[in-house]
C-alpha cells in the first residue's frame, strides 16, 4: 500500500469517527456535559502518555516544557479545545446536533476571517464571496432559530482558533495532545474527586456508562492521531475536501436518526453555507493548481499554502 493511499484511509478513519461521535455521546448523555468532558481530558492523558511511553518519545515533551512561551501558547490552545469539545458535547446532549454540524461547516470559513484579521494575510475575491455568502446563512438561520445560532459559532471560532494557535506551535499530534490536556487534566481530575463524594456522577454506578466513559481517551485521540497520519501524507487541498464529511455524517444523524427538525427556512440557511464552500473549495483547488504549475516551470518546490487558503485547522 503506497503512502498516499493509507494517508487518505487515515483521512477517512479520522473524519468517520468524528461524524459519528455524536452516537457515543447520547451513549454517555447520563453523565452530563462537564463529566463527560472532564473524563474525556483525563483518560485522553493517560491514553497518550501510555503511547509515547511505548514509542519513546518523551523527549520531545520534555524539550517543551522548558519553553515557557510555547507552554503559555499551549494553554491558550488548551482552552480553546475545552471550550469546544464542552459545546460539542452540551449541543449533542441538548438534542442540536444539527447546529453542532452547522459549526464544522462554516469553520473553514472563520479560518479564513482569522487568516486576515490575525496573520493579515490577502483574500482572493472567491474568498470574501465565500466568506458572504457564509455571512448571509449566518442571518438566515438567525432569523430561522430566533437567535443567532451560537453552538455552531462557539464551535466554529474555538477550533479555528485552535487550529491557528497550533499552526503556529507546530506539534506532533501525539505530544500536542499530551500538553494540552496536561493542562487541563490537574482541574478535571479534581472535579471528578469531588463528584464522587456527590450522589451526581454517573461514574461507577453503571458498567455500561463507566466503560464508555473510560473509552474516551480513545475516542479523543485516535481520530486526532489518524488525522495526524492523513496530513504527513496527502495533499492539504484533499484534506480540505475530506473534513466536510464529519458535518455531513453529524446534519444525516441529527435529521435522520435523531430526528431533529429541518424546517425550510433552515434548509435554506444550510443552502447557502454550501454554496459558500463549493465556492471556497472550488477557488483553492484552483489556486492550488496555479501554485504548482508556477513551481513547476520555475523548476523549484511547490510553495506553502497559507493558513487562510487552507481552511484546515490541525
């Protein structure tokens, strides 16, 4: 099997078992968001480290331990992590589904509005009529709802700022992983000492919840280390196309087995977030293309995509 295909087989692994994470989490709904979050920081810490014991590869961490800068960075990315896998899970627990879908769709989008406002990189023009058109769903489903749909924003913006954050750190996955829930493990440990003494946890009472509860280390880093495995081996522009499978996996969930309403004027609203990405994925494959052809007659490696143009956080 040549690299190329078992990068795409990981791609594939990745964004599969993130589309259908929300199954696990009504699995584990008894638990209530912040349990399962907590257990999900915890046992992603002991899974991790248990790996880079195996494969040793402590070093690195070390290394990055004596960097204080890059440690307050990471607690930054940290953060931003937990605020997303809360909402995440808050959306999935409180039956919206779909709006948790709506968030990874428009997060290529808010990838490129940080791309500009941050990196101050130059949009194209397809670009900011992407970013338009994504800005008009964004009123439609508004008025759809009644409120802004702030699940879908909270996800959108924390992961894409996650994914900033990280491009700049550049981490292994792995050890990425470790430090960042690191980070957050000290507090959630504690939370879940003191839930025991609470007649609130579901941990322990049930074998089923707590065997699943266990298993989200699992749940947390291998779709995070498969997806580590696709980006060292295919095309960032594939990758880019890839990631809409998790969002279209989570929107079939919520209407199809959930069943969640799609009222028309939300359908319209999701109408128009697609067309948005149709047009920012159509206009990178294209600029991708140009950047290789340029390379090619100038004899030279091809050029990094930039953080705005790629629209994949990491």
């Amino acid at each position: 099997m040549t690299e190329l295909r078992k990068g795409y087989l990981f791609g594939l692994g990745a964004y599969l078992l993130w589309g259908f994470m929300p199954i696990y989490i009504k699995q584990v709904h008894e638990a209530g968001s912040v349990e399962i979050l907590a257990h999900r920081v915890v046992w992603s810490v002991v899974l991790v480290a248990l790996l880079l014991a195996v494969r040793k590869r402590w070093g690195q961490v070390l290394i990055l331990l004596k960097r204080p800068r890059a440690l307050a960075a990471i607690a930054f990315a940290a953060v931003l992590l937990a605020a997303n896998w809360w909402m995440y899970i808050y959306g999935v627990n409180t039956d919206r589904v779909v709006e948790t879908a709506l968030g990874y769709f428009i997060n290529p989008l808010v990838t490129v509005v940080l791309g500009v406002t941050v990196l101050r990189e130059r949009l194209r023009p397809a670009q900011w009529l992407a970013v338009g058109i994504g800005a008009a769903a964004v009123a439609v489903l508004t008025v759809d709802y009644g409120r802004l749909p702030y699940i879908a924003l909270t996800l959108a913006v924390s992961f894409a700022g996650y994914g900033l954050v990280k491009k700049r750190l550049r981490l292994g996955a792995a050890e990425g992983l470790l430090v960042e829930s690191g980070v957050l493990a000290v507090p959630c440990l504690a939370y879940l000492l003191w839930l025991t003494t609470t007649p609130r946890t579901a941990f322990g009472d049930n074998v089923h919840i707590t065997v699943l509860l266990v298993a989200a280390g699992a749940v947390t880093a291998v779709p995070l280390l498969f997806f580590a495995g696709a980006a060292n081996r295919i095309p960032l522009t594939a990758l880019g196309i890839l990631q809409y499978l998790t969002p279209t996996l989570q929107l079939a969930l919520g209407v199809f087995l959930f069943h969640e309403p799609m009222p028309p004027a939300r359908l319209a609203g999701f109408a128009l977030v697609w067309l948005a990405l149709v047009v920012f994925t159509a206009d990178g494959i294209r600029a991708a293309r140009q950047t290789g052809r340029a390379s090619r007659d100038k004899d030279s490696p091809a050029q990094g995509t930039s953080y705005a143009s790629s629209g994949v956080p990491s």
